[in-house]
C-alpha cells in the first residue's frame, strides 16, 4: 500500500534544497517513503479540526521504489533501518560538536584568550 497521506500520522516536508521527506511519525512505516503497511494499527484519518484553519495538502510525488529490491523480501525495510543506523550511531558526535561551541561560545572572550595562552605555554 502506498504512503497514506490521510492518515494523521503522516508528514511530508519539503526543504529549500529541494530533498523532500515522507515519513510516519509513529516509525511504523518500514519502507518508507514508498509504502505504509497494509494492516497498520495505528491508521487514524486526519479529522477536521475545530477553529483550525488547514491549507491544502501538496506533496512531491512519492519517489520511484528502487528495482533492485524485491517486494516480500524485507531488503527494502533493510536498507532504510541501515541507512538510520548509520545517521544514528552519528548523531552523538554531532551533538558533542554542537555543545561544545555553545559552552565556547558562551564563554567570555577574556577566559577564551587565557585559555589559549595558557595552552600555548604548556606546547613550549
């Protein structure tokens, strides 16, 4: 079954570069953005909502299922749980890098300056 834009658990964003992503926001579409699966639980059809103004919804057409995957085989699930490993097991040293130009960042110039004298005294 393909993605069901229906459902509220959907979400497609798109961002200035161009790259789009189609997901489900429960994680409980394994082929996503290609498919959702036939007897999901969790479909609930978006509802109007009272006081709520909604635009239409326009999303880029779904993407082309690579043929080098076969359907029933799981190799498709496979490769996307490969593909968030890898952006996982990233995301620490990411937010590592982030942190520590913060606590620099937030740091007054006169302790930064000091701090690069003393670990230039400590090289010679």
């Amino acid at each position: 079954m393909p993605m069901r834009q229906d459902c509220k658990f959907f979400e497609s964003r798109s961002y200035p570069n161009g790259d789009t992503v189609r997901k489900c926001d429960l994680d409980l579409a394994p082929e996503a953005p290609w498919r959702c699966p036939d007897d999901c639980a969790k479909f609930t059809r978006r509802s109007v909502d009272v006081n709520w103004k909604h635009g239409t919804l326009v999303t880029p057409a779904t993407p082309d299922e690579p043929t080098s995957l076969a359907d029933d085989d799981g190799s498709i699930a496979a490769l996307l749980d490969a593909a968030e490993d890898i952006v996982n097991a990233a995301g620490p040293g990411v937010m590592a890098d982030v942190e520590r130009e913060r606590e620099r960042a937030a740091m007054p110039r006169w302790k930064r300056a000091l701090k690069r004298r003393k670990k230039g005294d400590d090289e010679g």
